[in-house]
C-alpha cells in the first residue's frame, strides 16, 4: 500500500479559540491574557477569580468556551471542585490545571478526575509558554475528535453502506446500512473478512485486479457481484479507496433492481423493435396487394379486381384490431374470479366461426381463478388459431393438468424448431395476423401462468398452461 500522511494536530493550528482563565491573583490573570492573546489563534481569555464565577459564565454565557484552565488551590481544594463540575457538564472539554502549588499526588489526582494536564506556573513566560502550547494542543485534539465523530455520525445517517477495511481486508468498521445491505449485524462483521459478502468472481478480482489498483493509483470504482447472507446475490457499484497506511474506505450502493428494471426494458425494446418489424412487413404484404389490384382496376375497369382489394383490406382491419388488444392486454389490470372451466369453454366456443371444426370437452367440473374478460380472449384467440391451421374437420380438445389446463387439436401442429420463436413473436401464415399467440402470451403473462407449446396425441398443436389456481369443487355459486 502507498504511503499516506497521517492527519496531523500539530499541522494545521484551531483558530479562535475562547479561553476560560480561572485564578484568585489578577496580575497572573493579566499576565496570560497579555501573552495567550498575542497568538492569532487564541481569539480571547476571559480572566475569572471564583469557581462560582466562572460555572455561571459557563451556563449562562452565549461565548463558546474552547478550554478551561484553572489554579489550584490546596485550602479551598477549587481547582478540582470545578474540574468536577466541568466534567459532569462538559464531559469533553478541554480542562487545564495551571498551578504554583500541588505535588504529584494532586497531578495524579487530577488526571484522574478528568483533566486534561496538570502544569507549573513557573518563574518569566516559560509556563505560559507551555500553558499556550498545551491549549492549542487540547483543543486542536478536542476539534479533530469531534470533527471524527460528527463524520461517525454521517456514516451511520447515511443510506449508502460503508466499511472502513484493513490492509489484510478484514472490516475494521461497518455502518448500519452495509450490515443490513448484506443481511447481517454490525457486529457480526468486524473482524471477518471482506470476501464474506462477496462471490467468488468477485473476491477473485480483488485479489488480482482491485487491490493492486487502489495500492497504485489511491482509488478504484466499479461493479461487483455481491453475496447476501441467505445466499442471495446483489450488482453493486464500489468505490474503494486508501485512507492511511493500513486501512481502506468501501462505499456501496445496491443497484440490483436498477439493473434487473435495464434488463427487463431491454429485453422489451428488443421485443418491440421485433415486433414492430414483424407488423411493418405484414402490412406491405396487404398493402401492396391493394396498390396492385387498384392499378389494375383502372386500367381494365374489370370491378372483379376489387374482391382482391377488399380481401386485402380485411386483413389490414385483422391486423390493426390484433395491435390494439394487445396494446390493451398491457394496460388492463386483473379482475379475478372463480371460474367454472367447462361452462365458460362452451360458452366461447359458441361465439367463434367454427366451420367443421369440433370441440371435445375433457373437463370434470372444475373452476379456476382468473380474470374473465383476459381469459375470454385467451380462449377465443386460440379457437380461432386451431380453426384458421388445423385444417378441415380439426378436433380442438380442452382439459386439465395436474398445474393447470390444456388447449390442443389434431391439425399439422407447430415444427419444434419454431415454438419458442412462436412465442416471442407469434405465428403467421398467409391467412393470419400472427398477433394472436402474442396476447395469448400477454394473458398468461399477467395471470403468472407459465405457458408451453408442445405436441398432443394426435400430432398437432398442445398449448399448456401450469401454475393455475384450479379448485376442485362441484358445488354452485
């Protein structure tokens, strides 16, 4: 690791600093006051003669007091009577004992109680001297502390987690927000080593890759694979960074929803631009048609072109009607319901222009939860879808799973190759939209059902949908 110079009290001198001077002589009052007061830093001595004093101005002044420096008195014991009082208040201020009289044992005595120092007055200005070097000391000590634990405190306030690391990359510090990023307690972590809330990968890249950057350059940033406590993983974004000789700073913040939320909208412009693509190149097809057949049209004036030009129309009517259901299957919010299967599939295969075709109910009474209108079109879309490629005579079968339902018929089915195509784009011939598999998948989508294309028995097409609430009751609503 580089060498980083360590913070300094002696480097950068505090500034306006108030001094609370307490001692029975005036001339020593005068004197201090005099010589402290020469310094830029030290701003101001207030002189004060009694304990009483200076408690009061203490309490009740609106002046800030940096550090308190105090005779002693052995008779009246004052001195240690306010250092008393000082630290039951004031717990962290700097207190100087700044005496003539005393022996060891009150020094000892002293540092106990809380003092900061214990100084002889001595002869000229030498222990004023002392006095001055020992206040600048004590309070540039005091700023530099409090400054550390107001830093503390943000660390802890903040939301974004944070460690403070050793050499060996062992936590010397978590915040509450990395303990619970990762699932753990404060506690739990010091001590243990950085690679427990990481994988493997990326425990690997510290070791080979992040470490030496930070100990060549200060600093690194980028994206890693977190490990949670229960296994789990996160994407994270980690700054790492040298903060003294043998210690790192981690910041981390998780971004795994971020990223999951890009994936998804990714994948749903990929669907889109696909899809889009897929509509722009049908709607030629019927477009073209009808350019050629009107050119044709006013040339001969022959009105049997117009069949052609009508046809073409209704499909770009299909078409258009197709997009806008499954522009609405996105908007539309579940109405849930129970269901009975064998009814409702009736009662659908009713509204549909079946020709030849013939429906084989397989179903017990069976009742499933789903939203009536959603599940409607599910089943009329792929009635119609069986009816327009099963062929003359195509025998379309409804029944149940284990998990869920079935749709199937006996028609040409769908080449293996092509059904997982068929589901990210939908299936058209000639005589079809090809929308129609996609607001199927829409559908199951929205119910959270998953949603399988295979083969039946008799060799065509078996649409399966699994994890559907089905419950098992005869009896009536």
């Amino acid at each position: 690791m580089p060498d980083v110079e360590r913070i300094s009290t002696d480097r950068n001198l505090p500034s306006g600093i108030r001094v609370l001077h307490v001692d029975r002589d005036e001339l020593v009052l005068r004197a201090s006051k005099l010589f402290l007061e020469r310094e830029d830093d030290i701003e101001d001595v207030i002189p004060v003669t009694t304990n009483e004093t200076a408690i009061e101005y203490l309490f009740e002044s609106d002046t800030d007091i940096d550090c308190v420096v105090s005779d002693y008195d052995p008779e009246r014991n004052s001195g240690l009577e306010l250092l008393d009082v000082v630290r039951e208040y004031y717990p962290n201020l700097p207190f100087i004992l700044f005496t003539d009289n005393g022996s060891e044992d009150v020094a000892s005595q002293a540092i106990s109680a809380g003092a900061t120092n214990y100084l002889r007055k001595g002869r000229d200005d030498v222990g004023l001297l002392s006095l001055r070097s020992q206040i600048q000391h004590a309070v540039s000590h005091r700023r530099t502390e409090k400054e550390v634990h107001r830093g503390f405190r943000a660390i802890e306030m903040t939301h974004e987690g944070i460690a403070l690391l050793t050499n060996a990359l062992d936590f010397n510090y978590v915040n509450e927000a990395y303990a619970d990023l990762f699932g753990y307690d404060q506690e739990t972590l010091i001590g243990r080593d950085w690679t427990v809330t990481m994988t493997a990968e990326s425990s690997e890249r510290l070791q080979s890759d992040i470490v030496p950057t930070v100990d060549s350059k200060g600093k690194w940033a980028g994206e890693l694979t977190g490990r949670h406590h229960d296994g789990g993983s996160l994407t994270l974004i980690i700054s790492v960074s040298v903060v003294a000789e043998d210690e790192y700073v981690c910041a981390v913040r998780d971004v795994t929803e971020r990223k999951k939320r890009e994936k998804e909208l990714l994948q749903e412009n990929e669907r889109l631009d696909e899809f889009a693509s897929k509509v722009s190149h049908d709607l030629r097809g019927p477009l073209s048609i009808i350019y050629g057949y009107l050119d044709v049209a006013r040339k001969t004036g022959d009105e049997k072109h117009f069949d052609k030009i009508e046809d073409a129309a209704d499909r770009i009517e299909a078409i258009i009607t197709d997009l806008l259901e499954v522009a609405r299957e996105g908007q539309k919010e579940l109405d849930l319901e129970s269901v009975s299967l064998p009814e409702f599939t009736e009662r659908v295969w009713d509204g549909i222009e079946s020709d030849e075709a013939t429906l084989r109910l397989e179903l017990p009474e069976i009742r499933i939860v789903a939203d009536g209108d959603r599940l409607t079109e599910l089943f009329a879309n792929l009635f119609r879808n069986a009816v327009e490629h099963g062929g003359d005579g195509v025998i379309i079968s409804v029944g149940i799973t284990e998990d869920g339902f079935y749709i199937e018929d006996d028609g040409p089915g769908i080449p293996e190759a092509e059904r997982k195509k068929v589901l990210e784009s939908g299936y058209s011939t000639a005589n079809s939209t090809g929308l129609g598999l996609s607001i199927v998948r829409e559908i199951a989508d929205s119910h959270d059902w998953t949603m399988h294309i295979g083969e039946s028995n008799d060799g065509g097409v078996r649409f399966h949908f699994s994890d559907v609430e089905c419950v098992h009751d005869t009896s009536d609503e």
